[in-house]
C-alpha cells in the first residue's frame, strides 16, 4: 500500500508549522520515519491516520485521498494504529478491549472475531493475562496489548508511532521481531526517535527536522552520510569543542568519545567506521547548519 | 448499528461496573430517609392517605426525580472527556467506526448504567407497595410514571453532562449542575425568575400535570403553568396535553442538540 505525500502542510492556530511543505514517497515494507523531538512524525502519523486534517497539500494512502471522509474512511478500513502514548480502558481486560475494538474495525462475526483476538493475544504472549483488567498491566504489557489492537483486522497498513519507548530491552527485541515479520507485502511505517530499531528493521528510511523533510533514501545511504566523519578521541579532560559526542565511555586514562565531526576533532582521533546514529547526527547537524547559515544570510564564497 | 450496539454494550458494561454509580444513589436515598424524608411513610402509612396507587407511585417518582438526577448528572460528567484524558481516544477514532454514532452508543449506554440504579430503587419501592397493599396496578403506574417523567429528563441531563464538561472542568461543571437543578427546578417562580414549572424543567412537572392528571393527595399541587407575579411565564403554558407533550419533545431536542454541539466541538479540536 503506497503513500504518496505531496506539499502537505499542518498548522496549529495559524502559526506553528508542524509540517511544512512535505513531499515524500512511502513504499511498501518497513519504512522509518525518524526526527527530534518536535519535528512533526507525529502530526504525520496521525494525518495519515486519520485523525487529523492536512491545513495544505495531498495525501493519498493506497489511492485513496484522505483529504475526503470517504477516503480516510477507507484508508482506516485497512488501517492499524498504535499511537504514541497509548491509552487503554482500565476497567475493561485485555480480550474484552480488543473485542471492543474489533468490533469498531468491523469484525462483525463473533466467533471470527473472537478466534482473532485469541490468535493475537498468543502472538503478543498474553493469553495467560487475557483476563486480567488492564489496570493491572504494566507499560510494556500494555504495548502488548496496543500492536495486537492494531494487527487486529489484518492491516495493509501499520502505523506505529514510538512503539518501543518505555520498553525493557527484551521486550523492545520481541516488537521489533514482531513488525518485521508482519512486513511482508505491507506497508509498516515506524515513527521513532530511536535510532537503533530503524537500524534493525528498516531498509528505508526518511528524517523529518522542524517540519521538513530533510533525507529519503535507504538507510545504508543515511549511514554513508557520516562516512569519514566519525572519530573516537581519549582524553582526560573535556570533549574537544568540535563535532557532536554520539557516546562518552570511562577509560583508564580519561573518557572515550565517539564524536561526529566533518574534520579531525584532535590530533589523536582515530576514525570510525560509521554507524546509522552516526549518520543521523551527521545529518541533522548538517542541516542545522545550513538552517543557520540561510537565516543570518550568508553568502556562498565567490 | 453494529458500531453504535458495540459502543453501547461496552459504555453500559464499564459504567455499571463503577461503585460509585450505586453508591452515589444508595446513599442519596438514605441521607433522606435518615433527616426525616417522608418517602416511606408516604408510602406505606396508612394515615399519609397514599392507598391510591397512581398517586403514590407518582408522588414517589417525584420525590426520587428531585433529587436523584443530581448525583446522576455528576456521575456523567467525566464519560465523554475520559477518552482522551485516559488517551484511548486516538486508537477508537482511528477505526472505520463514525463517530458521531459512537457518541450515541457511548450516550445511551452510559445513561442507562447510570439510571439502573435509580430505576431499581423506584421498582424496589413499588413492588413493596404493590405487595403491601395488595395494589398491583402500582407496577404499571411506576413504569408510566418513570417512562413520561423521569426518562426525558434524565436524557436531558445525560446529554449536557457529557458536552458541557468538554467546555470546562469536570469538577467545575459538577458545582454549576448542582446550582442549575436547584435553581431550575427546586426553587419557587414567584420568589425568583427560574425555570422551575417551565417547559424546559426536566423534573417533570408537564408530564405529571398534563399527561398524568395528578395534582397531588389535595389537588392542589401545581408543578406547571403560569404563576402570577413569576417571570418567564412564557415558558409556562398552560399544562394541557399538548404542552404536556411539548415539554418532552423540547427536553428531548435540547438533549440532542447538546449531544451534536458537544460532538461538533470535540471534531473541531481533533481535526
């Protein structure tokens, strides 16, 4: 199921641009979607999800344009969602809440309906939990039990929108596993400032900073963009000023750190091979970089 | 219909399940009973006079609906906004389901758990009755009673105490429903302007002196019409059939339209 997203543009209150003139292409497979904290993955997500209208531009999802109530509802036939923050039922347990929104999916048939939920709740390993209240469950439990909901009406399109935070280190292995196994002929769009589960499941990804979209392409190429510009330096005092420390470990003389930095940070840096991270930090330093650069209006050398 | 009977099963079955939608009632009839309430001896002493059974279930149901609607509308008023504070909210409004016909089945589901209990104590008390007095006619003039009386207003007050708290706190709205019910149902016309013993009264008052034809043990308890020397008279025709039938109807269209500002709200905030 293809996304095809064209000059869209969200803002809130007539100011704030979440998302400013996007275009971007989405496939089908897995597809990362990565950004800071505030670059607008979210406002995305729920966009595409439905939830909210475009201020600008086009959307459409499987050829269906959501721009209309004919279109999203369409999309939303085919759609599973799993939100940033989810939030269940506390009173309802975990079979009766994904019965609940089965049933809102359409899944009118009881004993269908019923075997899916059984199905799913074997595949999240919560069938010994299924009747428990859900306000017994803990965070990744309740995870758990969000990526069932959103597998529940066998979906041509997955959103998942930072499914991994808050996740214990097995529990972030097992979600993972699980997304790229659904994968398949699906389109799976995971939303996420971590870049390591974009690294592990992902062979194309897009970063989004301040609205805009400012990478698309494999995430080998996302790596590539960090190629001769990672170094670790040990020193026993400070980080040297320049380039961005990705990681500072305790060494016997000093600290190690892993810097991203377009030239040699010191004299005793030794280069790195690059890592996504890597390629990350290189790019949105970049960007910035040029951000800056465009807004005190400097001029290129002549 | 499937989303609208899912949403209402699912909205019933949470609420009923809350204690405090028993217990908020429960203990509202107690509090009564215990500072002198006259709800049981009205019934069941002789020398109150209440042996006819359609006076005494009314006069029953009018006492239960002048106080009971005020912990039901309190027990309301968080349904509709716990969606996004519990932040389930973006997992059902991704779903195929429309949600304007979510809102009805979330409505009438959390309605009818709420009322249960106050319908069971009104049954309660009238199949005692019924059962001491030999009277069971009473079972019939209770359902009469509870359907022309008491069911429009507690629509009504379902209805804005699910909008309203979208526009304010819950706790806030709690506070200003317990001034409006006084105000505008308790209070007497002549000593201020109020919607007491207007149309728009959801005790009941059309219904129980128009379609009902009771006016109390004496005849003489008037809880529609006009009032000399009361403002807003305008709201209180005389209790025919007509504006007996009236006063449902525009209790049952503001109940509506409340639902639609309240839906029309929440679209705007979303989208």
């Amino acid at each position: 199921m293809r996304i095809e997203i064209s000059g869209l543009t969200k803002t809130f209150r007539g100011r704030v641009a979440a998302l400013d003139g996007l275009d971007l292409v989405i496939p089908t497979g897995m597809f990362g979607l990565l950004g800071a904290n505030g670059a607008g993955k979210t406002t995305l997500m729920r966009i595409l999800a439905g939830l909210m209208r475009p201020t600008k531009g086009r959307v459409t999802v499987g050829g269906h344009d959501i721009g209309t109530g004919a279109g999203r509802t369409a999309v939303q036939r085919t759609l599973g969602y799993l939100p940033q923050d989810l939030g269940v039922y506390p009173d309802l347990t975990a079979r009766q809440f994904l019965d609940y929104v089965a049933l809102l999916k359409g899944m009118d048939e009881r004993t269908a309906r019923r075997r899916r939920v059984a199905e799913l709740l074997e595949v999240v390993a919560l069938t010994e939990n299924a009747d428990r209240r859900l306000r017994g469950f803990s965070g990744g439990m309740r995870q758990r039990v969000g990526i069932a909901q959103a597998l529940l009406a066998d979906p041509q399109l997955l959103i998942v929108d930072e499914p991994t935070a808050g996740l214990d280190p097995e529990e972030r292995i097992r979600f993972r596993t699980l997304l790229s196994q659904f994968a398949g002929r699906r389109t799976v769009l995971l939303s996420t400032h971590i870049v390591d589960d974009i690294a592990q499941t992902c062979r194309e990804a897009a970063v989004l900073a301040k609205g805009r979209l400012i990478f698309r392409g494999t995430v080998d190429e996302l790596t590539r963009r960090a190629e001769g510009q990672v170094w670790s330096v040990v020193t026993g005092g400070p980080a040297p000023p320049e380039g961005t420390v990705v990681s500072a470990l305790p060494h016997e003389t000093g600290m190690r750190y892993r810097i991203v930095a377009p030239t040699r940070p010191n004299p005793q840096a030794q280069p790195l091979e690059p890592s996504l991270e890597d390629g990350y930090i290189a790019l949105t330093g970049a960007a910035q970089t040029t951000s800056r650069s465009s807004s005190s209006g400097a001029t290129r050398p002549g | 219909m499937r989303t609208f009977a899912a949403t209402l099963r699912y909205e019933f079955r949470m609420q009923v399940r809350k204690r405090s939608v028993w217990l908020v009632p429960a203990l509202t009839v107690l509090l009564v009973l215990l500072i002198g309430g006259s709800l049981l001896r009205d019934l069941f002493d002789a020398a109150e006079g209440q042996t006819v059974a359609k006076a005494a279930m009314i006069q029953l149901g009018l006492q239960l609906s002048a106080l009971l609607p005020i912990g039901y509308g309190c027990l309301l008023a968080d349904r509709l906004i716990r969606d996004d504070r519990l932040r389930v909210a973006p997992v059902l409004d991704a779903t195929p389901a429309r949600p304007g016909v979510r809102l009805l089945g979330k409505y009438l589901g959390t309605a009818v758990a709420t009322a249960l209990p106050i319908v069971a104590i009104y049954a309660a008390l009238a199949v005692a009755y019924a059962v001491h007095w030999g009277q069971p006619a009473a079972l019939g003039w209770a359902l009469a009673s509870f359907g022309l009386m008491m069911v429009p207003g507690l629509l009504f007050v379902a209805a804005f105490a699910l909008a309203v708290p979208l526009t304010m706190p819950a706790p806030l709205f709690r506070v200003l429903f317990v001034g409006y019910w006084i105000w505008g149902n308790l209070v007497p016309p002549d000593m201020m302007p109020t919607l007491t013993g207007s149309v728009i009264q959801p005790v009941g008052g059309y219904p129980v002196n128009a379609l009902l034809d009771h006016y109390g043990m004496d005849g003489d308890l008037q809880l529609a019409g006009p009032v000399p020397g009361a403002t807003l008279n305008f709201l209180r025709p005389e209790p025919t059939a007509l504006a007996g039938w009236l006063s449902i109807a525009i209790l049952l269209a503001l109940a509506a339209a409340a639902l639609a500002g309240g839906q029309a709200l929440r679209t705007r905030r979303t989208r």
